[in-house]
C-alpha cells in the first residue's frame, strides 16, 4: 500500500539541508539537518520515518551526529549502524543503557519509572549502544568541503551541543529552539546557569543563519539573533513571576500545581510534575543563592532584597 505520509519540505543551503520534521518538527518529531558533500552526514534523524529509513540505507553514509540525548532527537536512530553515530561525551551514558537515560532525567517515581521504559522501548525503538563515537567541545567533522565544530551548549541537558559550519556561518541550535515557550530546563541534570552561559555563547558565533531542532526552524542573521535574546528573556521573565507568587509563602508542591511553566494541564500528569518540579526547583535554587528567597516553615517566601 502506497504511503500517505507527506514528504518533509526540504531547505538547501549549499550543501547543508534542513528537513522539517513531521508535524512541523513537534515533539515527538524534529526537524532534521543533512550535509550531502563527498559523504553523506546526518544531524538528529527524526524528521520522518521514511526519509530517514532511507537516508540510512545510502551507501554515502558516513556520521550521524546526535545533538542531545532526549529520546525526540533519535526518533529513528534505530535504522542506523551503530558504527556512523557519533554523540555528546558527556552523556555517552544515556546511550549505552537505560539506566544512564533514567538517571540523567531523575525518574524516582515508580510509575513514571514503568512507563518512561516501556515508551522509549516501543515509540523511540531504544536499544543499548555502547559503541557509539564521542565529541566534546571543538570536535571538528569534514565531510568533503562541509566543515562542521561542535559547541558544547550544556544547559538543556549535561552534554547539549550546537553544531557550527563556520565556512557557510550556518548554527544548529538544536533544543536552543527559539520557540516562544523557551528554554527547557526539566531534566534532573538540567542546569539553568549553564544554560543561561550557554545562550550567551550563542550569541556570540558569527552566524548568518540559525537552524532549529523544533517550531519555526529557520532563521536570518538578525532575526535569530534577537530570538535568541526573547528566549533567554524567557527564563527572567519566569523568575519574575515565581518571586512575585511568593509574596507570600508557598511550598514547592502548591507551586508545581500552578503550572507556571506549562500554564495548562496536560497529561500524563505526572510527567509535567516532575518537569514542573525540577524547572521551578532550579529557580528556587537560583533565587535562595541570590538571597531574594529564604525557606521558612510555610514554604518559600521573598526576602523583598532585589538582585
Ligand atoms: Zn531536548
């Protein structure tokens, strides 16, 4: 039976190409980057399932580069020899088994626990690949002509990486994804001060295009770089609201059921929960540090010193 699936649209900048993911790169899909030089180079394969099925089928296939280790960025990975995928070293763990993905992310409760093994066994086709090749900062890929760096951006998670192709000045930001909602700092290992150093770098590179893993995807010079400014601006704006609503004292629970970050309730709840729980907590951290929260026995509260 013939597909119905639609094609991805495909960008091409030389010989770099952007593939929208399905459903306009909305988890549990992402956009897709490709470098179709001497040898074929793919970038988080998870754009669509048939493309990528035969994108690893090409006999030019040389890397797959994995940004991150989240489970929306390897969709696909599965179709791919384990020999040509390269990932961050810092989170090599997340790789080799499932215990490194549940250990990054914090999963303590029991059916969070139950339920995370069964969906990244069923939906993102996980499977242990401790062989896979490792890059760090200044890791540097040449795919005939294409050059590409690797920026260690960690943040969103321990070892996120942008990639950098500074001959065409194009940066894939991965899940920097300057999407209105902001930055995502949800995962146990999440750190929201690396992060917020992390943007600053960014924006510093001397881009002239900025490609994204999700939402709009493709941004000129001066239009990503002021979105990447409204993105970090996200996090302040967040961490306004959060001291605001402690006017008066209030635990950590009544704050993740506020859903200050997500602002509606979605399911399954206690996904959000824990997201919630771990977001808000690293602004509780980053506000008692500064002295403009004190814990008290009612909860949290402002001490009313500005930063
Ligand atoms: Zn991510």
């Amino acid at each position: 039976m013939a597909t119905t699936q639609e094609q991805p649209e495909v960008l091409a900048f030389g010989a770099i190409s952007f593939l929208r993911g399905h459903r306009q790169g909305k988890y549990p899909y992402c956009h897709t980057l490709l470098v179709r030089d001497e040898v074929l180079a793919v970038i988080d394969p998870s754009a669509e399932k048939a493309t990528c099925r035969r994108l690893a089928r090409d006999p030019r296939l040389k890397a797959v580069l994995i940004s991150h280790f989240h489970e929306d960025h390897q969709k696909y990975l599965t179709f791919f020899p384990d020999e040509y995928i390269w990932v961050p070293a810092s989170e090599v763990e997340a790789f080799a088994g499932l215990g490194g993905v549940l250990a990054l992310m914090g999963i303590k409760d029991p059916e969070y626990l139950a339920y995370w093994q069964k969906t990244l066994q069923e939906e993102f086709h996980f499977r242990n690949r401790p062989q896979v090749k490792t890059f760090v900062d200044g890791t540097e890929f040449t795919f005939g002509r294409t050059r590409v760096q690797v920026l260690h951006t960690p943040g969103h998670t321990p070892g996120h990486s942008c990639f950098y192709f500074p001959r065409e000045s194009i940066l894939y930001l991965a899940d920097i994804d300057l999407t209105p909602f902001g930055p995502w700092y949800g995962d146990e290992a999440s750190d929201l001060d690396a992060l917020l150093a992390s943007l600053q770098r960014l924006e510093e590179v001397p881009a002239r295009l900025y490609l994204t893993a999700h939402g709009q995807g493709v941004f000129p010079a001066a239009a990503g770089r002021q979105a990447l400014r409204q993105f970090r601006q996200v996090i302040f704006d967040r961490e306004a609201e959060l001291l605001h609503r402690l006017q008066r004292p209030r635990r950590l629970q009544e704050l993740v059921g506020q859903r200050l970050i997500y602002r509606k309730p979605l399911e399954p709840k206690f996904v959000y929960d824990h997201i919630e729980r771990q977001m808000i907590g690293k602004h509780l951290q980053r506000l008692l540090k500064a002295g403009q929260i004190r814990e008290t026995e009612e909860g949290y509260v402002a001490t009313g010193r500005s930063h």
